[in-house]
C-alpha cells in the first residue's frame, strides 16, 4: 500500500507540534503515512504536486488548504484538518473543527465526495473569492502580521477591519464593478458552498443556495448607504432575503462571472491577498476533486 501524505502547517493559528503528532498518530491507524512541514509560502503546493496521485491530508487553515488544492492532482484524495483561527473549508464539508477528532474520523470511515472548486484568474479557490471591501479586509488582517507563534489575526479581527473600512468611506459605497451581463456593483463576492464563512460559531449564509457540486453563486451589492448595512448583515445571518433584494445583483450555479474594475481592486480567494487587479474571471471547475469526508 503506497502511504499517505500528511501536509503540516506549522505557523497555522491553532498547529502544534503536540496536535501534530496527535493527528499523525489517528491518520497512522489508516495505514503507512509520511509526514512533512512547509516551509514557505507555495510549498503546499509543490508538496501537493509531489505527493501525484497518493492520498493527501492538509493540517492547516485555509490558505495551506487552498495550496494545497493549486497543486493536487487529477486522481488524488485530500482530506483536510482544520489548523486555522476558522478554517472554512472542512467546517463547511462537515469535519470536526477538532483536528484530532477529524482525523480519527477519517482514519476509520473516510469516503469520498466529489466537489467542484472555483477559478479566479487562473488560481483555485475551494469555498469563496472576493473583489473589494471584502478583499480589501483580508488585506488589512494580513497587514497586521501574525502573532510570536505565526498564527493569523482571527474573526474579530477582521470583523474590525471590515467595519473601519466602512466608516473610512461614511457607510456608503458607490458602484465601481461591472459584472458583465448583470449590471453595476459596489464589491463581488463568489461563492462556492454555504456557509460563506463564519463568525466564530456562526455561519454567514452571503449565497444560502452555493452548493460544492454545482457551479458558482454571485453576491453583489450594487449599492451601499447607511441604512441598508442592518439588512444586508441580516440577509447573511438569517441566510434569506438577498435572492429577490432590489440592490443585489444574485446568481445561482454559474459557470463563467465576469468583472471588470474602474480601478485597481483588492482581490482574494479562500482569504489569500492575490493583490490588485483591473478584472477578474470566476470559472466553476466541475467535479474537480475528490475530497475525504466521514
């Protein structure tokens, strides 16, 4: 039996060495596993890549996740352990936010589910990409730095940066994007599964209908003034109201979005800065990966 390949983030927020060797001891139980550390920012890919068809594990938070799956290949499994302040993507696919929990899981009653990833401007996302303010929020975490353990700056954190870029603007945001066939937007968000993220315990359902085994769902405001954040915030609680509101551009299992942008706008998917750009093309990757869920 050819072992499988557990891809360790050491600077992820919640990554220790003791839960390290707690989640290899689980995984063992499944059979041969090799073990191995990243050591800089792109190396879960080229470990993913290296790894070529074998079953692949990824203890991390999202952006090791997203990695990861930017270097996987066709026929690989990867199965991944939330290591992150909120590791979205295996809390959305229903695994344990315990790392050992869920990799105890997966080493006695792993199956496979066939999900499908998104692609903005060439790169893989597994659970959302933004352009604008909410890419804008992940830049202003990052420029934060990380704490002396190399962990990520968490949910209040970037509830906090999304609310001073808010005020910075008078809680008003005029349209800047242009969706094509769809209209004018003030930020896009595009999803590929609900919950979008979360707010410590609490999903945030900004595309209640995504779905990992259909296509991509779009989200735009077209507009924001003051007395509509109330009610855009309660649509991503409550999951309702943002499919028929008047101000928000919505679209439901989409293959191609495209955006183009009167100035250079703050891009991220699956949390990751991918830096500034003039356009971006969202593409539904179908039945892309098979991922390991109990």
């Amino acid at each position: 039996m050819a072992s499988s390949f557990l891809i360790v983030n050491p600077r992820a927020s919640r990554v220790t060495p003791e839960l390290a060797r707690s989640v290899a001891r689980e995984l063992e139980r499944a059979g041969p596993l090799e073990v191995v550390e990243t050591a800089h920012q792109g190396h879960a890919t080229e470990l993913a890549r290296a790894a070529a068809d074998r079953r692949v594990y990824v203890f991390s938070g999202d952006g090791g996740f997203n990695e990861a799956l930017n270097g996987l290949g066709p026929r690989a499994e990867i199965g991944f352990l939330a290591g992150g302040g909120t590791s979205v993507l295996p809390r959305a696919l229903g695994l344990p936010r315990d790392p050992v929990a869920a990799a105890r899981a997966l080493a006695r009653r792993a199956r496979r589910r066939r999900i499908s990833l998104g692609r903005v401007n060439g790169r893989r996302f597994a659970f959302g990409a933004s352009l604008g303010l909410d890419a804008e929020a992940v830049r202003a975490v990052d420029a934060r730095g990380r704490s002396p353990q190399g962990g990520r700056p968490g949910d209040l954190a970037f509830a906090a940066a999304f609310v001073r870029l808010l005020a910075a603007r008078r809680w008003r945001l005029e349209p800047v994007l242009e969706v094509r066939g769809r209209g004018s937007a003030a930020w896009t968000l595009v999803a590929n599964c609900d919950p979008y993220t979360y707010a410590g315990r609490l999903p945030l359902h900004v595309a209640p209908e995504a779905r990992f085994e259909a296509g991509l769902d779009l989200v735009a405001p077209r507009r924001v003034r003051p007395r509509a954040i109330p009610r855009l915030l309660g649509y991503a609680i409550r999951g309702r109201g943002q499919l028929d509101a008047r101000d928000v551009l919505y679209g439901h299992d989409l293959d191609r979005i495209e955006v183009r942008c009167g100035l250079p706008t703050a891009l991220q998917a699956d949390g990751e800065d991918l830096g500034d750009v003039l356009e971006a093309v969202f593409e539904a990757e179908r039945d892309a990966v098979s991922v390991l869920v109990p």
